[in-house]
C-alpha cells in the first residue's frame, strides 16, 4: 500500500497497477474486499480524508477525470451531480455500502446507465440484536444504572430503585415485515414468548406460519401459545403493543411515520425502537412525548438529522442512544464489504446480477469460489442486466 492524493484529498492507493480505477470512499473492514477488487484487476484508491462525511466537492475530487466504480458510504448524498461526475469519468459502477440506499438517488444514476449495488443478507441478525439490545436496555433503565453506578451514587439494594418493565409474555409489534423486521420479531416471541402484532403493506405468511407453530410448540409442553395478528393499520400496532420496533424502509410513505398524534395513541408505558431511518420518526414530536410521559421508552440507534439530535433528546433519561451501530459487528461490517466489492468487480466484469436472497457464497466460501456474479444490483431490472 501507498499514499498518494486524488485532486488534493489522501488517498491509499493499493494495486497500483491495475487497469481500472476503483475509489472507495471510506477505509473498510476486513482485507476480501481488497482481494476480489485486486483480483478484478482494479487499482484501488481509499479515501484517507479526516472528515468523517466527506462533501460532494471531496469525492468529485476523488473521482477525478478516470474512475470506473466506486463504494459510497450511506452519508453521502448520491444524485444526479456525483453520477454525472462518475458517468464523466468513464464509471460504470456503484455500490453503497449498506443494505438502505435512501441516500441514493436511484433513478439518476439509471438515466445514466450506472448499476447501482447494496448490501442486503449480512445485516440482518446482526441489526435485529441490537434492536432486541435497545429494547431490553430501554426497558430494563440499564444507561441509567451505569451513569448511577459511575457516579458513586449506589448506596445499597432498595425495592424501587430503577424499576423498568418485564417483556416476557407481552405484545410485540413491528413495523415492517422484512428480513431484519422477521428476525428481530423471532427474537422476542421465541426467547420472550411476546405475542406479535405486525403492520406491512405485505403479509408476511412464512412469519405466521413460523409463530403458529412455535405457538402449538408451546401449548404442546403446557406453555401458552404465542399469538400471530397482522393489522391492518399502523395505529393498531401501537395501540396494542407494549413494544413497538421500526423496520421499514425510508420513502415518502414512511417520512415521520411516528408523529405525535401516533404517540399518543401508544401504550404510556411502552417502548419504541428505530433501528431503521431517523426520519421514519418526527424526533421533536418523540422528544416532547419522552418529556411528558416519564414511563415511555425509546431506544434509538438513527436519528432525524444525523449525526445532530433534536434539541432535548439527550436529556431524556428514557431513551436510549446510541450512534448507528446496528450493523456494527465485525462479521457483518466485512461482508458488507465484501458484498459492495462484489458489485463492484463483478459489474466492471460484465458478470450477471445474482439478487437472491443467500449471499453466504460471496461472503463465508472459499475465496475461488466467489460467485462470478454482483450480489445486489437494485436498478438491475431499469438497466436490463443479465440475471445469474
Ligand atoms: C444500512 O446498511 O442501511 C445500515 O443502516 C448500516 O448500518
């Protein structure tokens, strides 16, 4: 690996002799990345730029006048200016290194023929145990008793100190009903025995297959049965559930979702996860609601103007927050890159799109065995690519 710059902004160039040019605009995790772009023949240029979300003026400038593909990160803003400057550059690929692309502007980087991949089927467990992870630290005030601990308040063992909620044969709602929505659902009707309530557009019938037979399961050992209800509103979800995660994508349907008129129809004492998109909640309204309702919960891993807060959410003891880190585990982050990779090599490579659901090939095989094909090219069907 060498240093070098692109258009004034550092850069560690590996491969230098490759063909192709990939930029890439954050260090990644991991070193199969490398391999399967080094092994396309690509020349590969990381950004070493300081600033943690880098402008559209930086990665113009790292574009520069030759680059064939780049990895963005889910902080930039991917329109029709940085796909034009790619298009201009001779680009032929894009991949965001994340399974959400609301940050892309699909349709611009269609108009100019530009594939764009992302990186679904690595992030699923591993966003849905947070999720679980921000319930029961919400639930259970467990920030609380570490600030009260650190700060030497503990004086002994009392009835009332820092009495939270039991979760355990309660309702679970979920808004949205996909892999990451079904996973985390899974986590708390088999481990917490939470009957589930869902909203999704889409039934989701493999979901109530699979709770109504963990119910006959339990009823068969002399347990209770758990219970499986998709509603057809959002509004039924919230009023029935006493624990209500977020798991739909961001889009103009989903844009404050979560107002205040729909906290209020919440149970007082509930709690409510987003480990999706900030925006799929009007953070203000979810700041007054925490304000006026002491037993409610939040446990938020996004926010709505990220990396900002809204004013008086730091304050709110009854959330908790942390720094979107829901697809923050090593195997999750590496095969994130591993799969933008992909995308990336495969499409200069004029390889089919593979878009099925197991991507485990591209991620755990062997290296020789990496399919020859882009894991997840979200225009594929716009662009007429050719399927694996
Ligand atoms: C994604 O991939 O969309 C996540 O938000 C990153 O953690």
């Amino acid at each position: 690996m060498s240093t070098a710059s692109a258009g004034g902004v550092p850069v560690e160039v590996h491969n230098p002799n490759g063909a192709l040019r990939v930029v890439v605009t954050k260090a990644l995790p991991g070193d199969r990345w490398l391999k399967v772009l080094t092994a396309a023949g690509c020349r590969v240029e990381v950004s070493a730029d300081p600033d943690t979300i880098l402008s559209n003026a930086k990665i113009r400038a790292l574009i520069g006048d030759k680059c064939n593909g780049v990895i963005g990160q889910l902080t930039e803003d991917w329109g029709a200016e940085l796909f034009g400057a790619l298009k201009a550059a001779g680009g032929r690929a894009y991949s965001n290194y994340a399974v959400g692309y609301n940050n892309v502007k699909v349709p611009e980087a269609t108009n100019v023929g530009i594939p764009v991949g992302n990186t679904p089927g690595v992030l699923t467990e591993t966003t849905a145990e947070l999720a679980l992870a921000l319930t029961f630290a919400a639930a259970r005030r467990v920030v609380e008793g570490d600030e009260f601990m650190r700060g030497g308040h503990y004086k002994g063992w009392l009835p009332t100190l820092f009495v939270g909620n039991l979760l355990q044969n309660k309702t679970v709602g979920i808004i949205g009903a996909g892999r990451i929505g079904t996973a985390y659902a899974r986590m708390m009707v088999e481990g917490h025995k939470c009957d589930l309530v869902y909203y999704d557009p889409y039934p989701n019938q493999w979901l109530e297959d699979y709770v109504r037979d963990y119910g006959k399961l339990l009823a068969s050992k002399g347990e209770r049965a758990v219970t499986v209800r998709r509603c057809d509103t959002v509004e039924e979800v919230l009023r029935q559930a006493d624990v209500v995660s977020l798991h739909c994508n961001l889009d103009d349907q989903t844009r404050h979702l979560i107002n205040a008129e729909r906290l209020n129809q919440m149970k007082p004492d509930a709690v409510l996860v987003n480990a999706a998109r900030g925006p799929v909640i009007d953070e203000a309204a979810l700041v007054a609601h925490l304000q006026a309702n002491p037993n409610f919960r939040a446990g938020l891993d996004v926010f709505e103007d990220e990396p900002e807060m809204k004013p008086g959410l730091a304050q709110c003891k009854n959330a908790v927050i942390v720094p979107h880190i829901a697809s923050a585990t090593l195997w999750t982050r590496a095969g994130m890159a591993t799969l933008a990779a992909c995308n990336v090599a495969a499409t200069l490579s004029g390889h089919p799109v593979w878009n099925k659901p197991d991507v485990l090939p591209f991620v755990d095989g062997p290296f020789e065995q990496i399919p020859k094909a882009a894991p997840s090219i979200v225009n594929a069907k716009e662009l007429g690519l050719q399927m694996a």
